[in-house]
C-alpha cells in the first residue's frame, strides 16, 4: 500500500473506491508489526479498529459518513478509551482497563475516527526524550539511535514511521513539540482549555493540554474542529464557539510577528537551527510580514518556574496510585504503612518518584512560601511579559528545541540537562497560550528540528492559518 501523506490523499482514495477503510486499517497494522523493534505501540486495538473500519466504509456506502472518516488515530497511553487498558507507561498501572472513554476519544469516534492503538510514553508524561516508559525506549524511527523526544514520543514516532496518519498526545512543557520537532512531524498544543483534559491521566492540571501530531497543518486543523469545545466533565474547557479551523486555513494577511532576542543568542542553541531561524524572519520579511526582535527578560527563570509548580501538582495528582484502590499493589506489603511505601516505591519509576519528592518538597510547610508561593508569582510575571509582546504582535516565532534528537544515554545521568530541554516549550504552558511546531528543517546531521510559533490565547484557528502560509512561503 502507497504511503499517505495526508488525510486529504486517503478521503480521496476512500471516495473513488481505490481503498476501503479495512484495507487501510489493516494495511497499518501490518506496519506496525512490521516496526516493532521500535518500540513504539503497547498495544495495537486490532479488534476494536478492525470493527470500527467495517462500520466506517458501511456509512461511507451509505453516506451517512463523519467528517473524519478513515483517519486512523493512535493514543498516547495516558488518555484513556471505555473497555481498553491504559498505564500510562507506568508499572503502576499495567493491565488497568478504563472504565470510560476520554471526551475527545468520544468526539474523534463520533466522527468516524479509527483508534488503531496506545503509543509508548516517558512514564505519566514525565519526561523529554522516552526513555522513563517502565516498557523500554521508543526509537525514533529517523535514526534509532536517537531518542523521539518526549513525552508523547511514541504519538510522534508513531505518525514518522508511518503506522497511522495522526496521533493525539498531552503537552504539559512541550511534551508534543519537542518530540514533533525530533521526529519531523507537526505537533500543536492548543490553547488551555480549548480542549477537555476528561480523560487524560494528570501530570500537572493547570498545564496539561491534549493535542494532535499529523503530517499536515490541514490535519491538526481537522482535529482540533472536532476534538475542541466545552465539555460539562472538565470544569476549565472554555466555552467559547468553535471555528471551523480546517476551512478557515487560507490567509493572505501580512501579521506582525516577534522573535525573542534572548532565545536566539542562548548558549545551547545550534548553530544551524539559530541560522534558519533567522532565515526564515528574513523570508518572512520578504512576504511583506513585520518581523522584530523584543526583550524577554525571564528566559532564565522559565525552566525553574515550570518544575517547581508542575511537580507541586504532580505530587498531589500522583497521590490517588497508593496501591489500596487500584493498579500496582507490592506482593511484598505487610500491613497499611508497607502497602503505601512498598507499591508506590516498586510501582513508580526514578524520574516520576524524583519529580513526586520535589513536588513534595516545594509545598512542605517551611518551604511553601520559599518556592511553590514565589514560583506562582513569576509565572504570572511570565504571564504578563508574554501577553504585553502579544498584544502588539500577532504571533511569536523561535525555536521548539535548543538541538535535534540526541541519542540515548546522553543526557539522561544529568536530570538538569534534560530538563533544559523544555527551554523554548514551557513558556506557552507557563502562560496557556497556544504553540505550534512545524517541521521547517533539516540538520546536516540529516535529522528534522522543529521552528515553534505562539500565539494570542483563543488565536489557534489564526496559528494554524499563518502555519500553514509560512509552512508554504520557507
């Protein structure tokens, strides 16, 4: 079966009778047992998809068909889907089986979505490159020395390698476009609260936020139309109307756009990402487009403002996986006391158990004022700075990663390292605005890296538009 490199080619294929959605269905499911040794399915939903496909080209004859019929969704293993397991990567959940779906798993299904799987993750999105899944790494299918980035690296490796044409992820701090970037895909964090977190399995509440990876801007669009909207299960899903973002993708407006000064000259960045960066504002100038460079002080201060409140909310989050109700319980408790220690310290991998004692730490009563308090207020100082350069711009440009795909081993020794991974990505979380990272480059390595944009909050629809003309102008 050919290659698809869009959902437009297979509605095409699909309406002229070239292919039916079993076929398609089956087709990837060869794929990915094909590509095992990447690592990158837990589990493949053959059954489920396989009927789903049969009822999909029935409605297609009928033409009773949803708008995303045939298009074929993995799920990263943190959102959960009624009657399959879900462990978020975790000992401390395997073989736990929902009970319910996710809101956007029902809204992906209501429109003739096929769910073909659960992909690989750093165990409950806890890290930046997959290697803490307590199932083995994720290679990235580009180079399987590499690492795919983290944390919903199997979501990108899984649309890369072509074993689906899109995958849903979670991006607390870039958790979908630093692995974008790595693997050469498209990856969107909306804005928060444009889509329902019901049914993503919580790292860190006030920064989680489900998105898409695709090979297209067109298709993150469609996704976003359907999966976007209030929700009564999820108090901070907006109720604001949802835009038609897959036909409201045409714009021929010349926008005003911001690059960070201290983003472009920080130390870790790559030569080479520096230069297309700069490449790209130069072409973007040359499209009419303004483009300058603005002063954003608090560069330094993202990083440590990120990991001190989302491990505060993860300490609280991870509390209810103590062993008594349900997932991992240790063989080897004795009595309540040995129950909690044993199966939570047996249970939860070194990155998770680390970020959970930091967590802890920071909201402890002599050290609550001293960290969780201060971190809460840069964040709105953050907040503020990045709002006061959007409302005169329209979008801010830089890069998704300081570097492309580093291989495995590298940085993991040093928990700091990785954590500056997230340099560029974790403002957008910080803030609730939305970010995009669209595959714009090519190292000499020959490995993709990702160019970010971010937008006003509520702007995702005019993202993806100008995404979609810059994706075509450089």
């Amino acid at each position: 079966m050919k290659t698809y490199n869009s959902f437009a080619e297979i509605h095409s294929d699909l309406s002229n009778n070239t292919i039916s959605c079993v076929e398609l269905t089956q087709s990837y499911i060869k794929n990915i047992h094909d590509k095992k040794s990447l690592n990158i399915f837990l589990e493949v939903f053959e059954q489920s998809a396989l009927a789903k496909a049969k009822e999909v080209d029935e409605k297609l004859k009928n033409k009773t068909a949803g708008k995303l019929a045939g298009m074929v969704i993995a799920l990263k293993d943190n959102i959960v889907y009624k009657g399959h397991k879900v462990s978020a990567s975790s000992k401390i959940l395997e073989n736990f089986e929902s009970l319910f779906s996710a809101t956007v798993v029902e809204r992906l299904l209501a429109e003739d979505a096929i769910i073909i799987g659960r992909c690989n993750c750093d165990e409950f999105a806890m890290g930046s490159s997959n290697e803490n899944s307590a199932f083995g790494n994720v290679l990235n299918p580009l180079n399987t020395k590499c690492v795919p980035g983290g944390s919903s690296g199997g979501s990108a490796a899984a649309v890369a390698a072509d074993l689906c044409i899109a995958a849903l992820g979670t991006d607390t701090g870039g958790s979908i476009r630093q692995p974008a970037s790595f693997c050469g895909v498209v990856g969107l964090k909306p804005t928060y609260g444009r889509v329902s977190r019901y049914g993503a399995i919580a790292y860190a509440s006030s920064f989680d936020q489900i998105g898409p990876l695709t090979k297209t801007v067109e298709d993150a669009a469609l996704i976003m139309e359907v999966m976007a909207g209030t929700d009564e299960y999820d108090s901070t899903a907006s109720s604001q109307p949802v835009p038609a973002y897959s036909k409201e993708l045409t714009t021929t407006k010349k926008y005003k756009i911001a690059y960070l000064k201290e983003c472009l000259e920080a130390d870790g960045l790559d030569a080479e990402i520096k230069n297309r960066i700069y490449d790209i504002i130069e072409k973007l100038k040359a499209a009419g487009h303004t483009v300058e460079a603005v002063n954003f002080p608090y560069l330094e201060y993202l990083v440590p403002t990120y990991y001190v409140l989302t491990t505060a909310e993860a300490s609280s989050n991870l509390a209810r996986f103590d062993g008594i109700n349900y997932g991992y319980r240790s063989p080897n408790a004795t009595d309540l006391e040995s129950t909690y220690k044993k199966s939570r310290s047996e249970g939860f991998g070194k990155e998770v158990q680390r970020r959970i004692m930091l967590g802890t730490f920071v909201l402890s009563a002599g050290y609550y004022d001293a960290y969780y308090s201060k971190g809460q207020k840069v964040r709105k100082l953050i907040q503020n700075k990045t709002n006061e350069i959007l409302s005169n711009y329209d979008f801010i440009i830089l890069p998704s990663t300081p570097g492309t795909a580093f291989e495995f081993g590298q940085k993991g020794a040093d928990p700091i390292a990785m954590y500056l991974e997230d340099i560029f990505t974790v403002q957008a979380n910080i803030t609730g605005i939305p970010a995009i990272s669209l595959p714009l480059g090519t190292h000499s390595k020959g490995l993709p890296f990702g160019v970010q944009l971010m937008g006003n909050m509520f702007s995702d629809g005019e993202l993806l538009a100008f995404s979609k003309q810059l994706s075509e102008t450089v």
